[in-house]
C-alpha cells in the first residue's frame, strides 16, 4: 500500500510511519525545503531508505499543500491512506497562527487528498473540538459542542468542520485525548497537558520531604493516553473495511481526575503526595462576581502571573482544571474489541514518563545555569573581598569572568589580593574604602560609577561580629554603636547608592551575607543580630517596593563559618563549621538562582520553631547559652589559654551544625 502523510516528522507521525512501513508500504511525507535533514535523520530510526520513505516537497498553508504539478501527477491515483497528522497541538500558540495551520491547513489537505484521488483521507482531530461540553460527549456528536471560546477549541472544531464539509474522498476522523510519551520508553517531544505541571510536583519535592502530606486540588477528569495507544489503534482502525464516514474516540473510559494525575506523577517523581484535595464545588456558595472580582484584583493577577511564569504554566491551561467533559468510545470499543489494543492505567508508565520528562525535557536542562553563564561580562562588587567568604567569592567570580570589583579597608592587603586574582585571569579592580564610614562609601560608590556604569551584582560581605553576653555588654554600648554602623548602616549607604542605576537600567542583584542567628536569635550576639536583622527588614521593605523593575534581594542566613572574625574565639575550633569556600558555593547559588533567601533547614526550622512554639525555641537557645561560656577575652582576660571543650559541648554543637554560641 501507498500512504501520504502530513505532520509525518512530528510526535505522533514517526511512530504511525513505523506502523505503516511494518505493513510493507511506501509512505510519502510532506516535508518543507528546509526540513528535509530532519526525514533523512528519521530515515535512520525506521531503518527505511529514499524509496520507502519519499520526500514531498511543500508547505502545509498552500493550496493543494504547495505540491508542484509534477509531483502531484505522480501521486494521483497511487495513495491508498492520505493521512493528516500536521496540526498545532500547543495550548499557548498564538491564534493566527493556530488559525492557519489548524483550519487552512486542513481546508489544504483536504484538496491535495482530492487531486491525488487518495483512497481515504485520515483526519487526525482531537478531543478538543467539543470545546468544554458539559456532560459526555459521544463519537456520532459533533454540532454540539459548547464553549470554544480557547483558540485551540475553536480551531480544532472548525478543523474538523472543513472535513466534514468539504472532503469529497471517502474520510475517517479520530479525536485523540491529551496525548503523552510512550508507554514503553516515556518518549516525548514537549512539555504540554498534564506535563506543565511537572515543574510545579519537582519544586515541591525539593522543598518537602516525600513522607510529608500535602492540600492540593481535585479537580475534573482529563483524558490522558500514551502516544503508542493512539498510534496502534489509529494503525488498526485505518485498515479495517466499512468504516468510512465514522469518528472514533482514541480515549482513556475511565479518566482521572486531575487531583488522582498529580498525585500518580507526584509518586513517580519521588515527590509529598496531596493527602487531602479540595474541590472547588465548595466554593460554589461563593457569588460568581465576587470570585471574578477578586481574580481580578492587581495583586492577585500579578501573584498568579508570577506563581504560573515560574512554573512554566500558561494562564489558558487553568481554565481546563475543572475539566467538564467525559467522553463515550463505544465505536472504537467496538472495533478494537479482541484486538489486545487497549489504554494503559497511567500508574503502570507514569515513571517512564517522568524519568523521560526529568531527563530531556525539564525546561532547567536548557538554561545556562552556570555561574560564567550569569556573571561573564557583568560588574560585581564585593564588599570585605580580601578573606574568609569574601574572597573565596572574588575567586569564583574571577574564574568565571565578571568584572569584579572587591572593596576592603587595608590598601596593603587590598592591593595584594588584587594581584593574586589578576594572576588567575581575573578581570579584577580594588577600591579601598572603610564600609563603616558613610563619606568612604559614598566615595566608594562614585568611583565604581564613574569607572564601570553601573553595577550587576552587589554582594554585601564586609561585616562585624561581637560574640558578648548582655551581662557583660552594660558598659559597652559602642559595641552595638559600631556593629551597626558596619553591618547595616555601611551596607544601606552602599544599596541606595547603586540603586537609581539599578532601577534606571531594570536590572540588579543585591545579596545581602545575613547570619543562621537571625532565625535562631543567638545568645551573645544581640548587636550582631540586630544589626543583621535590621539589613534583612530594609532589604525585604526594598525588593516590595522595585519588586516590578527587576531589583532583586536575596538574604544569605549562612551558618557558622571559620573565617578570621570567628578566630579570637577559641571555642569554634571544636565545633563544625563550614569552610569560605562552601560559603562561597551558598553565595554562587545566590547569584545564579536569584532567590529571596538561602538558608539552612535547621535554620528555617528555628524560625518555624519560633513562630509556632517561641518558647521551646528560648528554651533551647537558653540551654546552649549555659551550656556555652563567654569567651576569657569577652570577659574581659588577656588569657591565651585556650578554653577546655566538653563532649556535652561537642556534641551538642554537633546537632546545632551552624548555629552560633
């Protein structure tokens, strides 16, 4: 037999033209000029020739589908199974372009299948062209259809239309359900239906341990079926006798609801579960303009545009959540009975799916997510550049070709610093400048303007840490004096200076090196926290405020680290701590992921402890306070002897990795 098809390179056409070359046919392909490598690659896995496999040259949107007159005269008389496969299938294309392909190409299709005097034309439709019918939609309805407002609805329906209108050759039509990978192999070509919302179950799973039960939605029931089911029953039904005329239901009889398809794909990729799901119908006592009213607000348009653009969701895909639709198959039923083609239940190839998804086609996979990729060519400033987390920072900068800016107060170690990262290929420049006084850093800030423009990526490093308990700090007010005049005073001077040509240029980056004692409220580092806390408070008042103009903040509550600022005391040398250079890896993730705040999970647990039980959390940070004693040099002594350090002490530190005592 001879077949025509088009859409024969696309995700169902490959795996139909398998089907038909295993009959022993010649199959001839629609191809454009410029898609032709793209066949011979197919050629390839099919293992078929130029003689099994013909090229036809044209175009879907022209008349008799652009194929030249001597061509089409070859072809007349000589297709037994015209097949058209070749149709938008993307929920957020934009109408024109679904309205060319979807209805002219089809109107197109039907002429060439005429002029070729093809045996039966094959219009490959889908469910969507009953539109969102209430009830079930049967094989023999058509005129029926509701609600085809989605420009995919509309098309697909008046699609089908121009078949049944105007193809003159005897026609079979079959509406596939929402079409996924194959079965057997997962194979997919791209992220579409139930796949949208695999980002969403990934980020979940990343953020909750799989164990922990989850609220989610239940939803309608959509029609999901593997991409090898429609193919092997659209092969079948093709080739069987009498049935021209009929449309055929390429569907799933008993569909799941979109709560059930979550939370089979939350089980395949590892992810919490949705315990309990919430149908909407109990919000039906709701007025339906107070729900629009609502939707509509800014606030709540501008949340739920965020939420959908960083999961990869279109806004038109929610609107099929409560999908209403059930749909009869009895015809192909009928003639599929005895044959073994049947659809799987998703739970039995929903890992395949999500491994081929998570492998290939995670829109993550195609994102530059390194860190010469975000920060190659851009301008970097890092504040205290010369040690501890700092530096290991311009290091990773350097290496990866910022334009790097470091600032810190002695010139001397500044300039050597400088040097050494120079030496490495670093494109580096070194400004000296005392962040804890406000005239330095204004000067600071002119000279980085006046010599590079603007700034990418401020990173706020240079800090103090006072490590004193409040009995001993009565007589010191200047430590807390000092440590904000450092910590949160030098860091706003420098944020308020950048920022105009931040806002300017719609673009920035402000990192903020905050402390795990922010979350926990550590004991003997009141003026260090507060000082840290108070550039945590102006930095998420600031990021509401050019949250729209693309100046972003990110807090680091990073853990205990050993740097210098930690050597004087000696305690720290006994209890775990992170090296600058996995600080540094905490900071590169800030850079190249921009989120609002990086921490550890015991830190985010003592601030959950804190909000929900405030008292237990006192009582254990009072308990590491006793447990923990002052420093002999913050008491006062010029001893050098080094503190004796208990296994009570060691390990209990041990459990607290990170935390300051």
């Amino acid at each position: 037999m001879n077949y025509f098809l088009t859409g024969g390179t696309g995700f169902i056409g490959r795996f139909l033209v398998e089907k038909l070359l295993a009959r022993g046919g010649t199959v001839h392909v629609l191809v454009r000029e410029q898609s032709q490598d793209k066949l011979a690659q197919l050629r390839e896995r099919w293992g078929a020739d130029e003689s099994r496999v013909k090229a036809v040259i044209g175009d879907l949107t022209s008349p008799d589908l652009g194929i030249d007159a001597k061509t089409m005269k070859s072809l007349k008389g000589n297709i037994d199974h015209f097949f058209h496969l070749a149709a938008v299938y993307d929920m957020g294309a934009d109408e024109k372009a679904q309205q060319a392909t979807n209805i002219e190409g089809t109107l197109s299709a039907v002429q060439a299948a005429e002029a070729m005097e093809a045996g039966c034309f094959h219009h490959v439709s889908s469910i969507a062209a009953a539109g969102m019918f209430k009830g079930t939609f049967r094989e023999d309805m058509f005129e029926e259809a509701e609600k085809l407002d989605h420009p995919y609805l509309l098309t697909k329906h008046e699609s089908e239309k121009v078949v049944r209108e105007n193809c003159k050759v005897p026609f079979r039509i079959y509406r596939p359900g929402m079409v996924i990978g194959h079965s057997k192999t997962g194979e997919m070509d791209k992220v579409d239906g139930p796949y949208y919302f695999f980002k969403m179950i990934q980020k979940i799973r990343r953020a909750l341990p799989q164990w922990m039960p989850t609220i989610g939605i239940e939803g309608g029931r959509l029609n999901i079926v593997p991409v090898d089911f429609v193919v092997n029953a659209m092969d079948h039904i093709a080739h069987l006798e009498g049935e021209d005329g009929n449309c055929f239901h390429l569907v799933d009889s008993d569909p799941y609801k979109v709560g059930e398809i979550l939370n089979i794909f939350s089980e395949a990729g590892h992810a919490p579960r949705m315990a309990m799901r919430l149908d909407s119908r109990i919000f039906g006592f709701v007025p339906p303009f107070i729900r629009q009213s609502l939707k509509n607000l800014p606030p709540v348009k501008r949340l739920t545009t965020a939420v959908l653009d960083d999961m990869g969701i279109p806004p038109s895909v929610l609107s099929f959540i409560n999908y209403p639709t059930r749909f009869d198959a009895r015809e192909t039923e009928r003639v599929l009975k005895g044959t073994g083609i049947e659809v799987p239940r998703l739970d039995s190839y929903s890992a395949v799916i999500w491994d081929y998804w998570e492998r290939n086609l995670d829109p993550d996979l195609f994102k530059d997510r390194t860190l010469r990729g975000t920060v190659e060519g851009k301008v970097c400033v890092i504040t205290g550049g010369t040690s501890g987390i700092g530096l290991a920072t311009a290091e990773k900068l350097a290496d990866a070709g910022a334009i790097l800016i470091i600032g810190a107060r002695k010139k001397e170690r500044l300039m050597e610093v400088a040097a050494q990262l120079e030496a490495r290929g670093g494109n580096v420049h070194a400004y000296q400048c005392d962040f804890a006084e406000m005239e330095d850093c204004d000067r600071f800030v002119k000279t980085v303007l006046d010599n590079h423009g603007h700034v990418d990526v401020l990173v706020n490093n240079a800090g103090r840490s006072i490590r004193r308990s409040l009995a001993l700090s009565f007589d010191r007010f200047h430590d807390f004096e000092r440590t904000m005049q450092l910590n949160y005073f030098g860091s706003v001077r420098l944020i308020m200076g950048f920022a105009p040509a931040m806002l300017e240029r719609h673009r920035g980056h402000v990192i903020n090196i905050s402390s795990i004692g922010v979350l926990t409220n550590a004991p003997r580092f009141s003026a260090y926290v507060a000082s840290k806390s108070a550039l945590d408070a102006f930095s998420r008042c600031a990021a509401a405020e050019w949250s729209d103009r693309n100046v972003t903040f990110t807090t680091i509550n990073m853990p205990l680290v050993k740097t210098p600022m930690i050597a004087p005391t000696k305690i720290y040398d006994s209890v775990p701590t992170l090296t600058p250079d996995e600080a540094a890896d905490m900071v590169v993730d800030a850079i190249v992921y921009r989120p609002k705040r990086i921490a550890t999970r015991l830190g985010i647990f003592a601030q959950v402890l804190q909000a929900l039980a405030p008292k237990l959390g006192e009582i254990v940070m009072n308990t590491g306070y006793r447990m923990f004693p002052d420093s002999p040099a913050a008491a006062g002594s010029r001893s050098g002897e080094r503190p004796k350090v208990s296994s009570e002490q060691v390990a209990f530190a041990a459990i607290m990795r990170g935390i300051y005592w």
